[in-house]
C-alpha cells in the first residue's frame, strides 16, 4: 500500500528535522515525508533529497504556495520561528496563512506547533511585567497562542503541540554557562528556585511523530511536551558533572535580564518570569508519562548533555 504523505514545514530546521528524521529512522513507518522549504537548493534540502524525501518549494508569507504544498498529502506539521524575524505579526499571519491552506487542502490530520498566549493569564493591564511592543507580554509565546483560534476555525482535525525551552540554546542561543574573572561557570537563569520545562530539540519532532501514529483526535487535543522539569540549581549540578567543573546557578531578577538589551531580551525575561509564577501549571501542562508514550527515546537532561556537553561553547 502507498504509504501516507506527511508535509513537514520546516523540515531543514530543528523541530520538523526531527520528525523527517523520525519519520525515515522507522523502517515500518507507514507515512512518507514531503519537506517543505524556502530553498529547495540549499545543502541541507539537497541533503534530504539524496535521502529520497519529496522537497517541495513553499513559503510561510505565501498562502498559496502552501496550498499547493499541502495538496494530497494525509497530515501536516505546521511551526514557525519568531526569531527569524522579531515580529509577533509576521509570526501570527503566518501561523494564519498555515491554518487556512490546511483547511482548503482537507488535510486530515494537522499537528501545530505552538505555545501558551500568556495573556490569558498575564493581561496587558497587569504590571508584574512590561507589555511589548503595544499587545504582548511574551510576543513569542503570544502569537503562537493567539493563533491557536485559526486552526481551530480551518475545519480539520488539529493536535496543538506545546513546546517549551530547548536545552539546545546552550549550544545555538548564547544561553550557556559563562566564565566569570574567577575562572568560575555560571548558569543565568530568572528562574528563582523554580523548575523550567526543557527539552532536547530533536524530541520535539519525534513527540509530533508519536502523535501522528496515534492518529487524528477525535475531538480538540492538546500534548505538552517536555522531557524534565529542574531547578536552575539542578541543572547546574548536572552540568558540573557532565562538564568536569563546577557550574554555578545564578537565580538574577528578570528585570535585570530585560536590561540586558540584546535583541529578545525582554520577551526572554517575560518568558522566564511567566515560567516561574505559573510554574505548577506550565508543568502540569507537560506531563512526562504522556510523552513518553509517544516518544519511548525521550532525552531527560542527563542524557542530554551525555550527547552534547562536550558541544557547549564555554
């Protein structure tokens, strides 16, 4: 039997790289991948061709090209990246384009991967912190969340995917442990004393693969996805030991972090702040046993940094 097309947005990027990757790793896979890209060109697009994936030209700003992309294929996986660009509207139109062209390509099942609209809990008028760039407290989260409506309203079955922090930004995101003058590692974290939601990447796609084996939902569904909940200080620990040195945790006051003025500071400061003050919700949201049954590989953070410890520019 032909097996079952699966559209991959972002598929030469880190969350729908795993799921291609996934997808081809499982000999007995009954889905087949169409990637989706804005270079089909590019080495790493021409990688995944020399592996036999279907590359196909498409681009988030163009709803028509995604309706030609989605056209005849089973499932979809939709993500976009905010920091491509810094623009929550950008980011929003784009997640809105998404959902309309799954919606005229009736594609069966959509997975979207998206995250809280931290305004549900943290209004605009609400001062514990600063409201960006006019209608946001977490722009990055925001829009996500916000568009969550639209997939809604496309009239296809949707899994809404909520991710949360990649430990891969100690090796992409200048979020590692820096050398103080005292020779010393220090992990930054806003954080308190409170526990953060991470997650190795490249789990993220095969959590979304897990959900597209286990089928359409029958009715709205939402999987959180996680893969440990520490402290700052047992993280800290944990890199100690996977490093060979200590590693000291510094809690600093997120508004500190949002004066730290590089680009994102003060979304990042939001988005710990909203961490640690809905701490227990954002954790109940991810439950471990769920994605493990969707992902039995799933890294915790150990396992992390047996991987890529030796990775973290420090």
């Amino acid at each position: 039997m032909a097996k079952k097309v699966i559209a991959v947005v972002g598929a030469t990027g880190q969350q729908g790289g795993g799921l291609v990757r996934a997808i081809l790793a499982d000999a007995d896979s009954p889905f087949a991948v169409r990637a989706l890209t804005r270079d089909p060109s590019s080495e790493k697009a021409k990688a995944l061709t020399e592996q036999g994936v279907e590359v196909v030209a498409a681009s988030l700003d163009d709803e028509e090209s995604l309706v030609r992309a989605f056209d005849g294929v089973y499932g979809a996986f939709c993500v976009t990246n905010f920091w491509d660009h810094f623009s929550p509207e950008r980011e929003g139109e784009q997640a809105r384009n998404l959902a309309r062209a799954v919606g005229r390509a009736s594609v069966r099942h959509v997975v979207w991967s998206t995250l809280e609209d931290t305004r549900l809990r943290v209004p605009l008028e609400d001062d514990r912190m600063p409201t960006l760039m006019g209608r946001y407290k977490v722009p990055h989260f925001d829009a996500k969340g916000e568009a969550d409506q639209a997939f809604r309203e496309a009239g296809v079955p949707v899994t809404f995917m909520r991710t949360t922090f990649y430990w891969d930004n100690m090796l992409y995101f200048g979020m590692q442990p820096r050398r103080g003058d005292d020779g010393v590692l220090t992990l930054v974290l806003p954080m308190g004393e409170a526990r953060l939601s991470g997650v190795a990447a490249e789990d993220i796609g095969a959590v979304a693969y897990g959900i597209f084996r286990e089928g359409p939902p029958a009715a709205e569904n939402t999987v959180g996805v996680a893969g440990e909940h520490l402290t700052g200080a047992e993280m800290a620990a944990k890199m100690s030991r996977a490093l060979g040195e200590e590693v000291r945790y510094y809690a600093m006051p997120p508004a500190d972090y949002r004066a730290l003025g590089f680009p994102g500071a003060e979304d990042l400061g939001n988005m710990f702040q909203y961490y640690t003050e809905f701490e227990a919700d954002f954790i109940a949201d991810r439950p471990l046993e769920r994605v493990r049954q969707l992902h039995a590989g799933l890294l915790d953070f150990d396992a992390w940094l047996a991987k890529y410890a030796s990775r973290i520019p420090v």
